[in-house]
C-alpha cells in the first residue's frame, strides 16, 4: 500500500516529477481517481512502459481536489480527459522521449 501524503507533499512531489521530466506544464496532464492504475493506463491510455506518469494517494478525495485545483488552476496543467472523483492524484505525459 502507498503512503498517504499531504497536499503540501503531494505538490511537491508532482512538481518535481515535472521538473525532473522536462516540458512545460501544457504537455502534462493532471487527474483524480479512486482507481489510479485504471484512471491511467486504461481510461487515459497511457504506456506504462513508455510514457512518464505517476500517482499520489491523498488523505481524503477533498485533499487529491485541492492538489488538482492547485496543478490546474495555479500551474496551468491541463486536465486529464479522463478525471473522476477519488483520492489518488495522478500525473502523466504522453509521447516523451
């Protein structure tokens, strides 16, 4: 099981991954979900294997919409097309190299 973060951390931890990753924040994607793997990997369609992603679980679904709001809203990273209700956080960008 993983280790619930705060919103602080799971901020931190997303902005990292960006940074570490490279790109601007308009080539990410940001998300919701209960189910992370499923948000990702089926209804996103992302690559595990070649695709950058990652998820955070919150402590609450209010908590994962905070850090959503924050990445959407103050960051300006696009929303997933595929984003529901839950409290993982996930993270992706497709086509990297």
């Amino acid at each position: 099981m993983a280790m619930i973060l705060s919103v602080q951390q799971i901020k931190y931890e997303l902005l990292l991954y960006i940074k570490e990753f490279g790109g601007r924040a308009a080539d990410w994607k940001v998300g919701v979900a209960d189910d992370a793997p499923r948000a990702l990997f089926q209804e996103n369609a992302v690559d595990e294997k070649v695709d950058i992603w990652c998820w955070k679980p919150a402590l609450t679904p209010a908590a994962a919409r905070t850090v959503y709001r924050y990445m959407t809203e103050q960051f300006h990273v696009p929303p997933a097309e595929r984003s529901g209700e839950g409290r993982c956080v996930f993270l992706f960008r497709k086509g990297a190299v």
